[in-house]
C-alpha cells in the first residue's frame, strides 16, 4: 500500500493551488528522506493553443522557488506532440510554452526539434520490447512529474501515468503506443514533394507516384509527420492494447528514475489539454493529490473524482492501471494522507 498525500481545494485560486502543492511536496520530502540533485526537470503540459482549461503557468511559481530555495536547478521538460498542432516541432512548442506563461525557467524539449531524438529503454514486458524515451530524459535522474487530472478519448484519463507515457516518449514512442511501427500517407493530400524520404534517415520512404512507407524498414520515428507540408502522414490513433502500452511506456519511463508526482485535480474536461480549443469543466475541483507511486496516485484521483460524480467516462482507464500494477511500476492500493 502507498501513502498518498491530499489537500482539498475546490477554488479557482491559483496561486493558492501553487502554494498547497509546495506543501505536499514538502510533505514527501520529509517523510521519505528525498534528497535532490543539483538539476530536477519539472515535467509539465504546456496545453495546445486554443486551450484554456490546462493547468497554468502560476500554479508551478511556489515550486520552483521552493527548489532554488535549497539549491536546486529546475527546468520545464517536455516532448513534442505525435499530432498536427502547435507543439509539433520544438520551435513551435517553446513558443506555445511562452505565449502561456511559461517563462519562468529554461525549458528542454527532450526529444530533439521534430521528435525523433530517443535512448531505448529495455523493459521486455508483455507488449514493449524496448521504449522510445526523448534522449533528453536520460541526462536527470531525478524529476518532479506535475500532472493535470481529466478526461481523454483514448486512455480514459490523463495523470501521472500519460504524463510518464506520452509526455517522456519520443514521437515515435508516442506512435507505438498508439497504432503500431508505421504511420500512413493519404495519396489523395500527398503531392510527392519528396521532402518526407530527404528526411528519413532509414530509407524506408520511396517516391513513385506518391510517397510509401516501407514497414520492414521503418522504425517509427514518426519524423515525417512533423515535415510533411500537406499534412499527408498521420498515424491511425487507438490501435491494439493501447492501455496496456500505456502502462509499459510508463514503466519505461520511470525506470531507475525519482520521482515525485503531483496531480491537480482541477478544471476536469472530458478531453485532454491537447485539445485546442476552450473546454467547460465536467466536475467539480478537488484539490492535489501527491506520492511517489503514480499507479496508486492515478487511482486515487480516478476513485476520488468517481466518488463524486456518477459518470464512468474516466472508467476505461482503469485497465491502464491494472496492468501497470501487474508489471511492476506500483500498486492500485492506496492510504490517503490528509
């Protein structure tokens, strides 16, 4: 069973969200002895432009000056978007990140300027061989994991373990997750520019009437997503035992890893903060939510938000959970801490 820490807040203060997840993070650190290192990356969303419900830049103020209080350096870490959006490649993405507040600290995007920087990470679980984790990741042992509780088409929900999954994975970590090794060309948007196979270092793109993707060479990089002008290569979202891979990534990710995890669990949407566009809250605020096990934060948070609203929507995501806990990244069973 592992403690997780809770402080209710249904407010809208987020200054005051700010200072109670100081608090938790405090709380940890005194009661598990968590010494930091000199640099600990805060792994955050930056939200899609157009959102309005992710959690904002002032929330995370009271944390970095906690961190450089005692002498640590923090940065913001993320990885760019297997989609077409605003945090595509890094240029993109670290402009959102600013137009949002973000600007308090250095901000790394850990998976190179389109996504396909990467360290493979062995974890030979039931679906994943080895992870595609952004390249960035593997210079900090230790990270503060800051998560937004709420909804999501595909996993059911976002928290800790879509945070380590999606938000540590590389863009062609993200596409394993989701549909398999290769993405797939629309021939009737693909004008055989070529740019695409110029750009893919496997030569598993050729160019005869319009662009092909070879599956027997194509690593999953999901590279040519980024540079396609005609949006013509995506990936087919779902795919077979997405929750379970999601599981696996998240295994991947915090391997030999800190960590300590945060949730808020605020503005809960039905979709994720990659949705571009304004959102209206589907239940009401809780608070925050802390430990170091984010199978049993996850849980928490999914029990805690089901326990006051009668929707299942979030349920499916439980599956997510109870494979995570089969292989080994934490437990589903919980002692919440007031």
């Amino acid at each position: 069973m592992s403690k997780i820490y809770f402080i209710e807040n249904k407010e809208s203060d987020y200054e005051q969200l700010g200072r109670d997840a100081v608090k938790l993070l405090e709380k940890i650190v005194s009661e598990t002895g968590h010494k930091f290192d000199k640099e600990v990356p805060i792994k955050v969303h930056f939200g899609e432009k157009g959102n309005t419900t992710f959690i904002p830049a002032k929330c995370y103020d009271e944390t970095i000056k906690y961190l450089k209080e005692i002498g640590v350096s923090p940065s913001y870490i993320e990885s760019n978007v297997l989609y077409r959006g605003s945090r595509t490649t890094t240029e993109r993405h670290i402009k959102t990140a600013k137009a949002h507040g973000f600007t308090q600290i250095p901000i790394i995007i850990a998976d190179g300027d389109i996504g396909t920087e990467y360290n493979e990470i062995e974890i030979n679980k039931d679906y994943i061989r080895k992870c595609k984790i952004g390249k960035g990741y593997g210079n900090y042992n230790q990270f503060i994991v800051m998560s937004h509780f709420k909804g999501h088409v595909a996993a059911g929900f976002g928290g800790a373990l879509k945070q380590l999954a999606m938000g540590f994975a590389s863009r062609g970590g993200k596409l394993e997750q989701h549909s398999g090794i290769s993405p797939v060309i629309d021939a009737n948007k693909c004008i055989s520019c070529g740019i695409c196979a110029d750009k893919c270092d496997y030569s598993a793109i050729t160019i005869p009437d319009t662009a092909i993707i070879d599956g027997n060479k194509c690593i999953g990089c999901a590279g040519c997503i980024a540079v396609c002008p005609q949006k013509a290569i995506e990936n087919t979202w779902g795919g077979s035992n997405f929750l379970e891979k999601l599981a696996e990534y998240a295994y991947g990710a915090a391997k030999d890893k800190d960590i300590i995890y945060i949730t808020f669990v605020h503005n809960i949407t039905k979709d994720c903060d990659c949705t571009g566009a304004h959102m209206n809250p589907i239940a009401e605020n809780i608070g925050i939510l802390a430990g170091k096990d984010p199978v049993a934060l996850d849980t928490a948070c999914l029990d805690m938000v089901q326990q006051n609203e009668s929707d299942m929507l979030f349920d499916k995501g439980r599956k997510t959970l109870k494979h995570a806990e089969k292989i080994g990244l934490g437990t589903m069973e919980y002692e919440l801490v007031y």
